[in-house]
C-alpha cells in the first residue's frame, strides 16, 4: 500500500470541497482505495489530503494525471500542491 500526500492552500474550502467530492467515482476508477481530508486548525483554506493506492505506479499515475491538475484548477488551489508518497515502516 502506499500512501500519497497532498497538501495546499485552497481560495475557498466550501467550494473546493465540493470540487473534490464530485469526483469521488473518477478517484476509484483511477485506483484510490480509500482517502481523507484534513484542513489546518488555525486556517480551513490550508488542506491535505491523503489517498491510497495498491501501489506506486497507481499513485505517481494519480499524482501526475491531468485530470488532478484539471480538477486542482477547477476547485480553486492556489500555488502548487506539496505532494509526497508513503508506504508502511
């Protein structure tokens, strides 16, 4: 299993969120088997996340996929996402 990371600010969580959860089925069908998302005590604008793979390929395909990209666009991120991979210790 590996864990992929992202992390970023959004212009407005509200929104942002319901840009994410749209494409809940588009996740599945691009391998993520589970996922969550966290937003910063101190701002709700400052957001990660992390989404499950079976493995690395699926996660680097994920991460580097336009439709993330297009959807970041769309959902209102700012800047560039800090995206990091992880697996079991």
């Amino acid at each position: 299993m590996v864990r992929m990371f992202v992390r970023h600010h959004v212009a407005d969580y509200p929104a942002w969120r319901a840009v994410y959860d749209s494409i809940d089925d588009t996740r599945a069908g691009m391998g993520v088997t589970d996922h969550a998302v966290f937003c910063s005590i101190d701002d709700e604008r400052d957001v990660t996340a992390w989404h499950d793979f079976d493995g690395e390929g699926a996660a680097r395909a994920f991460a580097a996929s336009p439709v993330l990209r297009e959807t970041m666009e769309r959902a209102g991120v700012q800047g560039a996402p800090q995206i990091w991979f992880t697996t079991s210790a």
